[in-house]
C-alpha cells in the first residue's frame, strides 16, 4: 500500500530568540528522533550543526554563498518565515535494488532576508531530517537583479565534531573518478570527490554526497582545518564555479548517517531527494545482462578500429548474436561500429567521430535485423572522445537512427580529461550536457549507460532511462594496466555505489586471462565474479568475457540465471574494504540470490538464512572456492554444491583470499 502524509505545520522542536543580540535557533528531528538539525542565526550568520541520538556529528558549520565582486550572502540576515512539513510516503521504482521505498521526513524551511542593504536580498535554506541522515538546499528567487548571478564560491561547511576513517579518491585529477580508493584519516584529506564514506570515531558510519543536481556545478569537499571540511564546487575554466540568469535551487547537501556500514547501503536517501518519475511511457525501459563486443577489444584480441583484427564487423556480430541465443542473453553491445576510430582514440584531442556512418565490414541494419530475428535486442554506442561540439551538432541525427533500427538503448563514452578539451566533466557545462543528453535519449526511447561520466545524484528515479554508469575503475582495468586490487570490489559498495547503480562489467570466468596481455588477471577467484552480480548494483549487467570461455563451463549457469530487477535488498554483513554479504529477493519470482565476497583475506562466516520465507524449504546451489583456490591460485576453479534448507538453517561459507561466494535459493 502506497500511502503519504503532509501536513502543513509541524512542532518545532525548539524555538528560542535571545532578545540582546536577536539570537534565534530551530531544531528539527526525524521523524523517529534519532537525527536532529539545529539552525541557528548567530548575529545574523546563519549556521547549522547536526545530532544522531546523543553524539554531536557536526558542530556549528557555515552556510551560504559568495557571488562576483566578492559579493558575500551570508550575513545580515534576520529569519521572515519559517514553514514546517512532514511527508511519510511508500513510492514504487521502475526499477531497482529495492521495489518499494519507503520516504519519510520532516522539513524546516527558513527564508532570511537582509537587514540592511539596497535589496534586502531573500535566501531560503530548506532542511529535511530523515532517520537514515539529513538533507539541505539553498533557493535563491529571482529578485530583480539586472545582471546575471556569477557564484564564486558556496561557504557551505561540514564541521566534523570528531575524526575518522575516510575512504576518498582525489578530486580535480584527469581521470576524472578512475582512481583507487585511499584510507586515511579525515585530519589529513585534501580536496576529495563525493560520495566521501566516512567511519567516525564516534561509532558512526557517514556519507557525504549530494542529491538533484542539475544547472549547478558538482562540488567536492576540501579540508580546511583539522576536521572540517567544505564544499568546493568544481569551477568553469574561467574560474566561475555556477553561472544563472535570475534564481537558482541549489543540489541537495547530504549527509547519510548510520549505525553500520550495511546501513549507508541499504538507505535510499538520495532517490527520495530526487523527483518522481516523468517518463509516462516506460515500456521500452527493461532492465537487461547483455554480452559485448567488448573484452576482446580490451585485452587485445580485437581492435576497437579498422584493421586485420577490427571487433565490430557483421561476421562477428553475426557470431555474437548466435552466442546470446544459444546462451538466452537478449542484448549485445557493439563498440566500434562507426566511423572515426583510429588507435590514438583515447588521447585528449577533439576526435571527429560519425554517430550515423558504419565503419568498414560493418552494416548496422544487417545486424539489428539479424538479431531481431533472434530474439536479441542490439545496444548502440556513441563515443565522443570529449569532442561534445562534434557530439550535439549529431546527437538527434544518430539517436534517430538507433530508434528507427529497433535500438533501445545507447553506451555513451566521453574519454577525455576534459569535455571539449576545456571543461571539467563535473563541472556545470558537464552537468547540463549529461542531463541534456539523457533527456534527449528519452525522446528517442534510448537507455542510456554514460561511461566518463557525471557522479550519480538520484536522477534515475526522475528519468528511470538513466541505468547505469562507470563513474569508478571498472573491470577494464584488469585487462592492461596493473589491475583492481582485491580490496577494490569490498571498497565501492561503500563508496561510489552509494551514488548509484555502476556498470562495473563483471563476469570474467577466464580470471587468468589466457588470451590477451601478458602478466594481466582480474584479480579475483571466478566464484567472486559471480558474487559480483549481487554485491554490485546495476539494472544492466554484462557478462563480460569472451563468450567462448562460457561455453561448456558450469558455473556459467548462475550468470544466466541471476536476475537485475529485485525486489527487496539486505545486507548481512559488511566493513569497508574488508567483506561484504549481500542477499536481494527477485522481484518476478520467490528467488533469492546471496553474494559474499573478501579483500585479500580469506574468510569463514556462519550465515543465517533467516531472510528465507519461514516454513518453506529451499534448494540452495552454491558456486565457491575450493578449498586452497585464491585470487592468483587455481583462480579460474569454481566449486559447485546443492543443499535442502530452509529459514531456520545457517550456511558456512569458505571464502579464498581476494574469493567469493554465489547461492541460488529456489523454493522446493
């Protein structure tokens, strides 16, 4: 049952005015009381400090903004209105971990004005508490003003009351959020992308991210001083961080708050922050695992350009399309298929590629006429090379043509450490141009995965088009370059994949890579690859390999049957960059599916089943490690087993170092 509450008051909490200086603070709680915000005005300084139950998490921290000329909005003010709320409401995703999401809040809203000035200028500072963390946003009403806004700086901070363990990657760096990530302590951190994951002192578990960015830059948090930090949005290249012509609403400021590191996964704060969905049709919307064209190109069987070994000719599409219907895989990715690839694709220069021109030994309506034939459904591919001039001048022209093949969805890649050689990719020009792009593709009834991308803030739940993507160092980089540590993969489920679904591209059962670069593996056993399709979100998943290396291999059986829409996600166990257990429900069948995997420690947990449907029985089949098998020993073994059990039972699982653990539950 779907149901919402608003009410248009609500009890503030605390109220006080000290009549000598006009002092006023307002605390706001959540609706079960264990977040608390308190917004003060301090000698007309607006400031805000947060609380879960009885610790202090931030203390007093500054709010607001700096515009051209050294323009300061964040002082002077007096409180004119103050409007309360409360939402308690259950909204159904089109897709996702979770079916039903559950989205209850109070809000505070607080419009300042100026004292004294020519325009007594209004800032209205919106907050929410949920009781899984606290959201705030700034709205500036256009007023008059003759000129356009030039935000110089936002003086936005996060004055942390205690340090901590920081998970972080490096911002204003060239690629872009490609980077392992570091453990430190906060005391320490310079200038950092969002979502930064912090494990507090104090007990507590915390993500900083933002939610609803649109027609503003991304910021990154910097350290000032010891423990505070502060919001660096990601500037112009002239130095202008957000440029409007008469108001703006700021990205929501977020901040997750949980008891343990499975709670920040399992918190749906930054979709709820986002609006509804305002896509009426979704029937062309379908999540999907999809094989590809791919993996050969990157570790060196093929070429992603014209040549002796080109990847994308019709023969091989041909071949491709005959392996997903052999292995009931209903989508197939092809890179390459156009003009403009050449060997020197990936270095920064403005590549010249054409979105509608096929390259040579490739025909676009031979092949999606041959796969519709089939029962396969064709992925497209536009890689910009960052040369976006070059994209938006064809964009329409070649998402036109995808539609009229029966194409449905589209891989977007801008490669490149700056978006036309010039801008930041999370800048506000790579802001507007990611969401212009994916509302275009819904015009043409185009999914879209972007690689290079724009970090994920909770705008799948508006344009439910938005699937997946990279936005981290995916499964590429096991193929030519040093690779992805095992703690990598027990690093991002706390980290980057609380902004959203990544299409991390897992799946590589040959581990060892006999084929391809010499001295190259994955990094991992083949059973946690197969226990990556649970761990790591997405609505599309590839099964990345080289489809030949599944052919005949048993362990294949649970990549063809582990589903991507789901129905209810848990976590059973979990720290950062150590392990993680995760079980999600199948949201079209009574199936559950677990996956648990390791850093480069090997593991033993005693799992209870107490998630199974109580009195039914099920048969667990189980793809592990056998014993002695490790990320670089006998990686490529994959241990098979079957058991009758039910709610009341317990699984002990053996996980190798850098290993893993994949179940099937199907009831009896």
């Amino acid at each position: 049952m779907i149901s919402k509450i608003v009410t248009a008051s609500l009890l503030i909490l605390l109220l006080s005015c000290n009549k000598k200086n006009n002092d006023q603070i307002v605390e706001l709680k959540s609706p079960k009381g264990v977040n608390a915000i308190k917004f003060e005005l301090i000698n007309g300084t607006p400031l805000y400090s947060v609380n879960h139950k009885e610790i202090t998490i931030i203390n007093p921290s500054t709010l607001g903004f700096v515009f051209k000329e050294q323009d300061s909005l964040s002082h002077n003010f007096e409180i004119v209105k103050i409007d309360t709320t409360s939402v308690d409401e259950t909204w159904e995703q089109v897709w996702g971990e979770k079916k039903f999401i559950k989205n209850s809040y109070r809000q505070l809203s607080a419009t300042l004005q100026e004292k004294t000035g020519q325009k007594k200028r209004k800032l209205e500072i919106q907050f929410r508490a949920f009781d899984d963390g606290i959201a705030f946003r700034y709205i500036f009403q256009d007023q008059g003003q003759k000129d356009s806004i030039q935000i110089m700086d936002e003086l936005t901070e996060f004055n942390l009351k205690d340090d901590g363990e920081a998970w972080w990657i490096p911002a204003y760096q060239d690629n872009r959020y490609e980077y392992l990530f570091t453990k430190s302590a906060v005391s320490v951190l310079d200038t950092v992308h969002t979502p930064l994951t912090i494990k507090s002192n104090n007990g507590l578990y915390l993500s900083f991210h933002e939610a609803n960015l649109k027609d503003f830059a991304s910021t990154t948090l910097a350290r000032t001083s010891g423990t505070q930090l502060k919001c660096d949005l990601v500037p112009w290249a002239d130095g202008v961080k957000v440029k409007v012509k008469n108001g703006f609403t700021s990205p929501w400021r977020t901040i997750q708050i949980a008891e343990t590191p499975g709670d920040l996964i399992t918190s749906y704060l930054i979709l709820n922050l986002n609006d509804p969905n305002k896509i009426e049709d979704i029937s062309w919307i379908k999540p999907h695992k999809y094989l590809g064209i791919w993996w050969g190109m990157h570790i060196g069987k093929y070429s992603f350009w014209e040549s002796p070994i080109q990847g994308a000719t019709t023969k091989n599409a041909f071949t491709y399309i005959d392996y997903c219907k052999k292995f009931g895989i209903d989508h197939l990715l092809i890179e390459g298929w156009n003009k403009g690839w050449t060997p020197a694709w990936y270095e920064n220069a403005m590549h010249m590629f054409s979105f509608t021109e096929e390259a040579d030994n490739f025909d676009l309506k031979k092949v999606t006429d041959y796969a519709k034939k089939n029962g396969v459904s064709i992925i497209g591919y536009h890689e910009t090379g960052s040369n976006i001039v070059n994209y938006l001048k064809q964009i329409d022209e070649g998402m036109a043509l995808y539609e009229s093949v029966g194409i449905h969805d589209v891989k977007i890649g801008q490669v490149g450490s700056r978006l036309n050689m010039k801008e930041w990719h999370h800048g506000q020009f790579g802001v507007n141009y990611y969401r212009f792009v994916l509302e275009n593709a819904a015009k043409y009834h185009l999914t879209v995965n972007f690689h290079e991308p724009i970090k994920d803030t909770g705008e799948r739940r508006t344009y439910p088009n938005m699937m997946s993507r990279e936005g981290a160092r995916g499964m590429e980089y096991d193929a030519w370059s040093e690779g992805n540590p095992p703690n990598h993969t027990a690093t991002i489920p706390f980290t980057r994949m609380l902004a959203g679904p990544m299409d991390f591209t897992p799946g590589v059962l040959d581990v060892e890579i006999k084929q391809g670069y010499e001295g190259r593996d994955v990094h991992t056993t083949a059973a946690k690859q197969l226990a990556l399709y649970v761990v790591l979100y997405s609505p599309i998943q590839m099964l990345a390999d080289l489809p030949e290396n599944y052919e005949g291999n048993p362990a294949f059986k649970f990549l063809q049957d582990v589903p991507v829409d789901w129905e209810d996600t848990r976590i059973l166990n979990a720290e950062i960059g150590e392990f993680i257990t995760t079980v999600r429900k199948d949201r079209h069948s009574s199936d559950w599916y677990l996956g648990s995997l390791t850093n480069e420690k090997s593991r033993t947990f005693d799992i209870p089943l107490s998630f199974l449907e109580p009195g039914v029985s099920y048969n667990a089949e189980i793809y592990g490690d056998p014993e002695g098998t490790t990320w670089n020993k006998n990686a490529s073994k994959v241990a098979i087993s079957s058991k009758v059990v039910s709610s009341k039972d317990s699984l002990k699982l053996a996980l190798g170092e850098g290993g893993g653990v994949a179940i099937r539950f199907t009831r009896k």
